[in-house]
C-alpha cells in the first residue's frame, strides 16, 4: 500500500479531520492577516459586495447539499453485487458519511448565514473570518462528497460491466461533419 492510499484511507475515515484542516487553515490566514496587515482579501471588498458573495455562497453550498441527497439516491438504487456487499458490510460507515456530509452542508450554510446577519460597515466583528471558515469547510466536505461518490461509481460501474455481454458499438461514420456542414450552409 502506497502512501497515497494511506492517506486516503486515513483521510475517508475521519470526517472530523475536515473541521481541524479548516481550522488549521483559517488560523493560518488569520496569522498572516495579524502579523503582516495584509492578505485579508475580504476586508478590501465593501459591506455589500461581501453580502452579495455571502448569498451566493449559500446557494452554492445550498446547491451542493442537493447534489449530495441525488447522490444518495443513486447510491440506495444501484443494486450490483458489489454494491450490495459494500451496502451490507459497511452499512454503518456510509450512511455515517452521507450524514456527515449533509450535516456539513446545513453547517456551512448556517455559518454563512451567521456571517452574512453579523457583517456591518468595517465588520467589527470581523464576521468575514466565520464566512471564510465556512467556504473552506465546504470545499474540503465537497472533496469528500466527491471522492466518495466516484468510488461508489466505480462499485456501480465494475458491478454493470460484468453483468452481461458488452452492448456493440455503433460505427462511426467519418463524413458525418462534413455532411452536417453542408446541410447548414444550405438552409435558408
């Protein structure tokens, strides 16, 4: 096992790691920002312009939850063999993690939302730091979202090719452009 697949496998099967990372990260920042007065790119942008981002971030995190419940659906419809196995053997983790990555979708959204309630002129608060933190736990859930979902897909997928005879594949007619071309330029 290579060190890749071990940091993977570590990585799939702690879903807190996504809130320490965030956090690693946003401290980070927020180290830069103190010690050198500058990097802090959401202080550049006016009160509304940082609002305005504050609702569209929440629809795209809002958007992303939905992915996810379609995702689940797939998921629960597949019925390969493999599929099943993992299904049965492993019942406890997945649905963990699809719980997780919804929950973390409703979290990021609420802390947008904190963010967008508290933001006033200058941000006193500095309730920029609570919208940052949110966008960086989101991106790090939607990496998850998506890497647990491809490796469902490859299950499907690997399930779906074994189970009959590969459908023929239709011959690909090499004129067909330049066919296409012709009939457009002479139409009306």
């Amino acid at each position: 096992m290579g060190v890749r697949t071990s940091i993977v496998d570590w990585w799939a099967d702690r879903a807190w790691a996504d809130y320490l990372v965030a956090v690693t990260v946003l401290g980070a920042h927020l180290a830069i920002v103190r010690v050198s007065g500058s990097g802090d790119w959401l202080a550049w942008i006016g009160t509304t312009q940082r609002t305005d981002m504050y609702a569209a971030a929440t629809g795209a995190v809002s958007a992303i939850g939905g992915l996810s419940a379609i995702a689940i659906a797939i998921y629960t419809t597949a019925n390969g063999e493999r599929l099943r196995a993992v299904r049965q053997q492993r019942h406890g983790e997945l649905r963990r993690t699809w719980r997780s990555l919804l929950q973390g979708t409703a979290l990021a959204c609420a802390l947008i939302l904190a963010a967008f309630s508290l933001d006033r002129d200058k941000d006193p608060l500095s309730a920029r730091f609570i919208f940052e933190y949110a966008i960086i736990f989101a991106a790090l859930r939607f990496a998850r979202f998506v890497w647990l979902f491809d490796r469902i897909m490859a299950i499907s997928d690997t399930d779906l090719a074994e189970e009959g005879p590969p459908a023929a594949v239709p011959a690909l007619d090499p004129n067909w452009l330049e066919r296409r071309r012709r009939q457009f330029d002479s139409s009306p």
